[in-house]
C-alpha cells in the first residue's frame, strides 16, 4: 500500500493536480483504500497541524520572504547589478562575474530564487546581448546565479531543512557559508575560463555600456551589505532567532526602501499579498505532506525503507549515493518544497541509523535540491529566465547555458562530501 500511494501522488502530479493538494490527497485515497486504516490514521493530524502553526523556527520562512520582496521593489538590487559592471565590465567575462557576484550579495539578503532571476534577466540580460556574450552563457550564469539564494543564507531550504531534520537553523547557516562560497567561486572560475578560451562569447564591455563608478557601486552595496552582516550576525552570534532576525530584516528593508523613496502603500500590498500567497503554498504542501507521513508511517513504509538499506546496503557511502542520486532525479520532476518534506523524512531514520552526521548530510541535501531549479524539463529558473527573456533567447538556448553550471553543482556537492570541513569550519 506504501508503494500504491507513492504511484497515487505520482499519478495526481502527471495529471495537473496544484501540488498543495497532491500529497494530501493521496494521503486520504491510500487511507480510505486500505482495509487496516481508514479515517482513524488522520486522528493525530490536527494536533500535527497546530504544531506546524506554532512553530516559532518555520516563523522565519514568511518574513524572510517578505524581506526579499521589499528589497526587490525597493531598487537597491538593480542599483547594485548596475553599479556592478563599473567594477568588472572591462575585463573579459566581467559581466558575467558580476551577475553571479550580484546574486550571491542577493542570495544572502533576499533568498528569492525568482525575484532574483527574473530582476537580473530583465536588467542584465540586455547588456549582455548587446555587448556581444553567448546567449547560453547568459542565460546559464543568469539561472545558476539566481539560485544561490537555496545554498547561501538565510535559505528558506536551510529553514525547512532545520525544522525537518530537527537541526538549529542557526548551525545550518554557519554550515552553509564556505559551501555556498565554493559554488560561487567556481561559477566565476569556469566564466573567466571560457572568457580566456572563448574570448567572443564573454566580451569586455565597452566604454559606452558601462555605468557607475565605484562611488556609486559603495553607495548600492553598503546598505545591503550592512543588512545581511546584522541579519546573520545575530543569528550566527546567537543573539536573535531566525524569527526575529527575519523581524528585523524586514524592517531594514522598509527603511531602505525609503531611502530610495520607492516605498508606497501600493508597494507594501503587492509584497504582503506575494508573502500570503507563497507562504500559503508552503504551508498547505507541509500540511499535505504531513499527512502523506502519518500514512505512510501507520502503512510501515519507513521501517521497509530502513529495512532495505540494512538489508542491501552495507556501506555508508552507497546509501550516500543512493540518496543522493534519488533527490536529484526526483529534482527533475518535483518542487525542492515536496522532496524536503516528503523523500527528506523518509531519509532521515536511515541517516541516524548509519551514524551519519546530520548537520553535514542536510548541507549535502540543500545542495543537490538547488539543481531542482536548473533541471529540465521543470526547472523554475529556466522558466523565470525564459518569461523576463522574452524573445532574447530561445529555451533550448537556455537548457544549453545551464549544463556547465549543473555540473559545477554536482562537483561542489561532490567536494563537500569529500571535505566535510567545508560545513564544519564556522560551527
């Protein structure tokens, strides 16, 4: 029946059901189908739900969010990918290195993977065609870079991960910085690469596509530099909760949003109603999956899954790989949102039961569900690149651009594993 059910949410996926819906349903369906359960299983539910809703830690998820909305709006962000070019625009592959620079300033203060796609494919991807890039390199950096906001804290993936794997969303943060940097470094190593063996497809830009000077690169990146440093600082220093400095993240943003005189009660609504609805979907897909667990579970389906692993895998790093390779496919498929709550729960007994440290492994997991984003044939990014694109690029130019850099995804997934340090330095 665990496998029935598995198969039921796999056929309500295929058919268009919202993903809200799709666990939850299966969850009821198998329920009602097997003669040991029926509606009983559902008994605990309730207090599951009021569980979720008073958890002080998923808190953080809706204010996080809506910090990265206020600053998207507020004009910072594109003052910063602005600015940005006067620093690199005269180097060869320049404007490429500041877009993914510019993403991971984004990444650590927005944390929005389509705000930040879609605001540097709108303001980069212009400059980059006319100043003579390679269409798959732009819109493979501009992909990629927009999702360094799942590695890079304050990651609402790291929020989720923390609450399911029961590990303080503080240590994950620390855990994430030198992985997330790692990943950053090595977009900029292949772009400045391609740019020495290639030197048509990542151009210096001219003297007349370039703005700014580094005046007024300072004055866009000091603020939120500023925001980020007080943000994660208090949690890192153990200060703050993520909950009050995602509190306080908000009101920074407010008060840069004020500064550039782009605060309005039209803005404020617009970012409150996007926060309701994410947040809202976030939080129905957790409550379906919650009950897609309490039948899995009562069916017995996580002790076959324990039992499989012990019975056909005697080796830590088989079953790494396993899992590994499980969430990556599945990432092909399905949102980062469903494998976190429903493969995640399911992985983690078994983690435990091979003494595999959980902090390490829930790094490794947010890495390899950052692909989600870039693989086809329903990676979000590729769809928010190709939406802000327009006729700039085609998609099959976008899926060529992305191959390198999931490549570099899986090689940064695969040096974490073999240097762990790279997780345990700042913890």
């Amino acid at each position: 029946m665990a496998v029935i059910m598995l198969l039921i949410a796999l056929l309500l996926l295929s058919i268009g059901i919202p993903v809200a819906f799709v666990f939850g349903g299966a969850a009821l369906a198998t329920a009602l189908l097997s003669p040991d359960l029926g509606l009983e299983a559902f008994n605990v539910l309730p207090f599951r739900i009021y569980g979720i809703m008073s958890n002080g830690t998923l808190m953080a998820v809706p204010l996080f969010i809506l910090m990265g909305l206020l600053l998207e709006r507020s004009g910072t962000a594109e003052k910063l990918l602005i600015a940005m070019t006067s620093l690199f625009g005269s180097l060869k592959g320049g404007l490429a290195v500041s877009v993914v620079l510019v993403g991971a300033v984004l990444a650590a203060t927005m944390g929005i993977v389509s705000a930040s796609v879609v605001m540097m494919s709108l303001i980069a991807l212009p400059l980059m065609v006319r100043a003579g890039y390679s269409k798959e390199l732009s819109g493979g950096t501009i992909a990629a870079s927009g999702t360094l906001g799942q590695i890079i804290p304050p990651s609402v993936i790291l929020i989720i991960l923390g609450d399911v794997m029961n590990i303080g969303v503080g240590e994950l943060f620390m855990g994430a910085v030198l992985p997330g940097l790692l990943l950053v470094a090595l977009y900029i190593v292949y772009i400045l690469v391609i740019a020495h063996l290639k030197p048509q497809s990542a151009p210096a830009l001219h003297e007349d596509h370039r703005s700014g000077n580094l005046q007024s690169l300072l004055w866009a990146i000091t603020p939120m530099l500023v925001l980020m440093i007080v943000v994660l600082g208090s949690i890192f220093a153990g200060v703050a909760s993520p909950g009050e400095s995602a509190a306080f993240g908000v009101v920074g943003a407010v008060v840069l949003s004020a500064f550039n005189k782009t605060i309005g009660k039209e803005m404020l609504i617009q970012s409150l109603a996007e926060t309701l609805k994410l947040s809202g979907m976030i939080f129905m897909i957790l409550i379906g999956a919650t009950a897609f667990s309490l039948v899995f579970n009562e069916l017995g389906g996580t002790d076959q899954v324990i039992e499989f692993f012990g019975n056909h895998v005697d080796s830590v790093w088989t079953f790494i790989a396993i899992a590994m390779a499980i969430v990556f496919v599945l990432g092909f498929f399905i949102d980062f949102i469903e494998i976190s709550f429903i493969i995640v729960p399911i992985l983690v007994p078994v983690m435990h039961a091979y003494g595999i440290d959980p902090l390490w492994f829930a790094i490794l997991l947010a890495m390899n569900l950052q692909t989600s984003f870039l693989t086809p044939p329903f990676g979000l990014s590729l769809f928010f690149v190709k939406g802000a694109a327009g006729n700039l690029l085609s998609s099959a130019q976008i899926y060529r651009g992305i191959i390198p850099f999931v490549l570099l995804q899986i090689l940064a997934l695969g040096l974490v594993m073999l240097f762990p340090d790279l997780v345990f330095a700042f913890v």
